[in-house]
C-alpha cells in the first residue's frame, strides 16, 4: 500500500476521526472507503458488476410479484 499526504481542514479532521471512531474503524480506513466508493461510482461498468453479481447469487423469487411500491418499502 502506498502512503500519501492530504491536506485536510482541522474542523473537517477532528468530525472524520469521530466518525470514524464512532464506526469502529481507522481514520485511513474511512478515507480508503470513501474513496473506492466514490472511484466505483463513477465507474462506468458499474451497473454490469451489479448484475454479474446479481446472476452469480443464483437466488429466486419464486411466484412472488412485486411492485415498485413493494421495493421502496423499508
């Protein structure tokens, strides 16, 4: 892994460390996360890479029908 320098303000640090801190993982880490996260979506293969994985899981819904109601549902 590579180490680099960031440039960050002091008030903007001290709520990241928190969060961090609060989630349970390094402040690297989150930075790491955030931007894979940001990289990944704005990959333009992204949506391929969810139905590969999608495919892959080999699941079913059997007879169930859903609506677009159904699927916002939390």
């Amino acid at each position: 892994m590579k180490n680099i320098t960031l440039s960050i303000d002091e008030s903007v640090l001290k709520i990241a460390r928190e969060y961090a801190r609060q989630h349970n993982i390094s402040f690297n880490a989150l930075v790491r996360r955030l931007i894979e996260q940001e990289v990944i979506r704005n990959n333009t293969n992204w949506l391929d890479n969810v139905f590969s994985q999608m495919d892959k899981a080999n699941v079913s819904s059997g007879e169930e029908k859903w609506t677009r109601e159904d699927l916002y549902r939390v």
